[in-house]
C-alpha cells in the first residue's frame, strides 16, 4: 500500500521587500545576499494576517480546490513555531474558521494538534499522518505547515525572513509523492535557535497597558515572549551540517546499503532557511558519500574545512546542485524563510518548476533532507506519482509569487515595529485578522477572524 501526499496548496504572504532595498539601508554588499545567499525578495504578512490566516487560507485552498468532504478527514495536524497562544493551538483555530465557511459539526470529530519542532515540526505532522493512514487506509489526514519567520532589524537573520503556510492532503492514493518506509533521524538538544520566555519586572512596562484592568492582575514577573528568535547564526548552520549529515548515514543504514543513495535522487528537497542553505550544506554529504570517496573524513580540521569548500567551488559540484538542488531553490529566493513549511515549499517549487518546463518526472525518487534547530533532522525518500501533473496544475505558484507587491524601506520598518495599523492591501477572498479582544475579563486575547469576500 502508498501512503503519501494527494493534493498540495499554499499561500504566502502578498507583500515582499526588495533584498536590494534591504541591503542598501544596511550597508550590505547586494552581491553577497543575491549570489552568495540566493535571496531576492522577503515576503512579509500585512497587518491583518498572522499564522492563523496563512494557515487558514492555505486549508480553505486546499479543500475547496480539490472538492474534500471534511466528514472524511480524520486528523489535522499543524506544524508551527510560530504559535499565538501557549494552550490553544492554532489547528483549534482552524477547526472553527472551516466550520464557520463549510457548516457546523463538519470536523467534530476530527483529531487536530499543533507539532513544534522548530522548522522540522511539519515533517513531524505528516510522519505521523502517514503512520496514521498507513493503519487506517479509508481515512484522511490533512498537514499544515504555518509561520513567520520575524529576525530581529540589522541582524543576520534579518535578510532571510518570510511569511506563509502550505497544506497537504495525505492519503492511501496519493496522486503527488509515495513515501517509502525509512525514516532515518538524527537528534541533539542544543541551543543553536531558539524562542525563550523572558521574566521582566512589571514596573518595566510603561505606557498604554498599564491602564487596563487586565494589567493590575499581574504579578510582579511578566513572562514576554518575543516573536524574533535568539539564535547564533554559523553555530546553527554547524548543527545543520551535523544532524542532516548523521541522519542521512543513518539512511544509508536503514537501507542497508552501500550504494552511493543520493544519486538514486533525481531531485533532493532540503530545509531551505534561505535558498543557497542547502547547496553551502550539503558538500560534505557528496564529498563523503560519493562512489569515488572525495575525503575521508580523518583529515584535520583546517585540512577538511578546505577541501570542503574546494569541493564546493569544483564545476562538478556546481553541476550537481544544477540538477538536483536547484529546482527547489527558486521559490525560497523569492519568499524567503517559511520555517516549516521551507521544505514543503521547496518540493513545491521543484515540481512546478518540472511541470513548466514540461519535463516528465513520474517514478523517480526524491530525497528529502529536513533539519529543525534545537535540533533534530529527518531523511527520507518518495516517489514521484503518474498523477503528479494533474494534482498540481491549478496550484499556480510561480504566477502567485509574481503577483507579490513591492513596499518600501520605511513601510517595511513601519510593520516590523507593528506601528502600521492599516492594512497595505484590502483582503478579498481570504481569511483576515479582525480584531483581538480587549474588554470582555474572560476572553481578553482571544482573536477574532472574518472571511472577506
Ligand atoms: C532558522 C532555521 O530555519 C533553522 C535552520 O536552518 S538553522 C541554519 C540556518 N540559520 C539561520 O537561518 C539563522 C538566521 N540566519 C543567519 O544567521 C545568517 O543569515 C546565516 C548564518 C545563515 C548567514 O550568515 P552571514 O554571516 O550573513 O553569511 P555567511 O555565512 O558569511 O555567508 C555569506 C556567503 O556569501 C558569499 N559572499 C559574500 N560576499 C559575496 C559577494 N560579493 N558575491 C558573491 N558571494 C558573496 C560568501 O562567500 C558566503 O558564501 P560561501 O560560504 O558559500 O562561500
């Protein structure tokens, strides 16, 4: 039996920076983000749009494309870093705004929960639905992946941010991808990337809350949590390198092979945090792993560290990230970080990038390579489906992308600080933030949302 992806769907954020508006404000050599990083635009959520309306329209898509009957969908399972509440999870969120658009008790009994994994929390959910439909081949599971990756203004991670969420349909007949039965994963806890609560001392805010009764209930310590990450940027690229490195050896053992497995791979789908992520990463993997073994991987440090990167300089390399890498690339060089929905969106732009240009892919292999920091990364592998055209031909995601609006630095600066309070662009046909209650004592927080026709 298959079990794997059926139908696929996204929607990322409408509104984009120029990465060479960002690098002139910041004094950045244009080059080194464009050639060096692979970034060209940062795509950013307007003022009525948050993790819950990316996740909700990339759903509404979803089913109403494929024409779904939700009494069969059996399990939501929504993979985010992104949360908006530290108890009801977004996929609670989801359940009501369906119903409120398909019809009450339509996924009464329906099993929804949130994955966090840092950016591997998606690869998570679908593990899991496809372990779900493998025992329970009559029923349906649906996949969320929805955040936003927010970095702090002029720091590293700045020029990588991105907004959006896609949605997947898992099924015993899937029409896009059959995953195999091996998993390999490679685990560490360490603190490379991560989103702390911090205790600050109540006297410490000042202004606006300080009036409203809610606030004169607190304790003297405020948990704050911040939407930006504390993160140290080539530590998080070593343990990038290290887990997807480990997990794909521990592949090669759960295949019992000794076959050189990438180039089994027609395309190879990785985490991208920015596009060029999985080209700097993956050198060691084809150095170590090649039939004609580059290095051994008893050399010095120094000594590895360059060859590695002689090897990535070397055409043949260059070739190779050509034809098996590239493809995925493409729509993270225009929307930039979606955590995790990064790897699904780079299987997204690879097959909309095979279908443009008409080339036929069905029954080749895929390998994919997922890493969430903190830090944890899976590999596995699929085969591409004899439907796999049909199943994506309304999907439109170039087109889409293209359609993304230009803002200005200072607008850009203006919505990072949350200081705009009006949307850039009128919703229509979508899910929108519609306010977020502030009177009533036993709902203060809760967030409202309206469908916009
Ligand atoms: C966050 C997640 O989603 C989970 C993860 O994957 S963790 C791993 C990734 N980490 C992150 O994304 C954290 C946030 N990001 C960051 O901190 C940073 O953006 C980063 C660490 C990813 C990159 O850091 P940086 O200091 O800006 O860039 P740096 O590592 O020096 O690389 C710049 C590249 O541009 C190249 N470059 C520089 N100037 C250039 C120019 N003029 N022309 C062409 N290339 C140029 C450099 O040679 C270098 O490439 P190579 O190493 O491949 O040769």
């Amino acid at each position: 039996m298959k079990t794997g992806i059926d139908a696929i769907s996204f929607d990322v954020a409408k509104i984009h920076l120029p990465i060479n508006t960002l690098a002139k404000a910041r004094n950045i050599e244009p080059e080194k983000l464009e050639k060096g990083l692979g970034l060209i635009k940062m795509t950013l959520p307007d003022t009525h749009q948050d993790t819950v309306v990316f996740g909700a329209n990339a759903l509404t898509k979803l089913i109403l494309d494929n024409n779904i009957n939700l009494n069969e969908i059996a399990r939501i399972y929504v993979g985010t870093e992104s949360a908006i509440d530290s108890s009801k999870p977004i996929s609670s969120f989801l359940i009501a705004l369906m119903e409120q658009k398909f019809g009450a008790n339509t996924l009464s009994e329906c099993d929804v929960v949130d994955f966090t994994f840092a950016c591997i929390g998606g690869v998570d959910a679908m593990q899991n639905c496809i372990d779900f439909v493998k025992l329970n081949p009559t029923k349906k599971a649906i996949v969320v992946t929805t955040d936003f990756a927010k970095y702090d203004l002029n720091s590293t991670g700045e020029y990588t941010q991105g907004a959006g969420a896609l949605a997947m349909l898992i099924t015993s007949t899937p029409r896009i991808i059959a995953f195999e039965n091996n998993w390999a994963t490679s685990t560490k806890g360490v603190f490379d990337f991560f989103k702390p609560y911090r205790t600050i001392s109540k006297t410490a805010i000042t202004g606006n809350p300080t009036n409203e009764p809610w606030f004169e209930n607190l304790e003297n310590e405020v948990e704050i949590h911040k939407d930006q990450p504390v993160f140290d940027g080539q530590y998080s690229n070593q343990c990038y390198m290290d887990r997807t490195r480990d997990a794909y050896f521990s592949f090669k053992k759960l295949k019992n092979t000794t076959e050189t497995v990438y180039d089994s791979w027609k395309s190879i789908v990785m985490h991208l945090p920015y596009a060029f992520q999985g080209r700097r990463m993956l050198s060691e993997i084809y150095a170590l792993d090649a039939s004609n073994t580059i290095i051994s991987g008893d050399e010095e440090a120094s000594e590895y560290q360059n060859k590695l990167k002689e090897i990535s300089k070397s055409e043949a390399y260059k070739e190779f990230i050509n034809e098996k890498l590239m493809p995925a690339e493409i729509a993270s060089s225009l929307i930039g970080n979606l955590y995790t929905g990064s790897i699904f969106m780079g299987l997204l732009s690879t097959l909309a990038h095979f279908y443009d240009t008409e080339k036929e892919i069905s029954d080749s292999k895929f390998g994919f390579l997922a890493y969430g920091s903190g830090s944890k990364s899976k590999v596995f592998e699929g085969t591409i489906q004899p439907e796999w055209k049909l199943a994506i031909a309304g999907v439109n995601l170039f087109e889409t992308i293209e359609e993304s609006f230009k803002i200005d630095f200072d607008t850009y600066n203006k919505l990072h600080k949350k200081e705009q309070k009006t949307s850039i662009q009128t919703p229509k046909n979508e899910w929108a933030l519609d306010r977020i209650e502030n009177e009533i004592p036993n709902l203060i927080g809760a967030r409202y949302y309206k469908w916009v026709d």
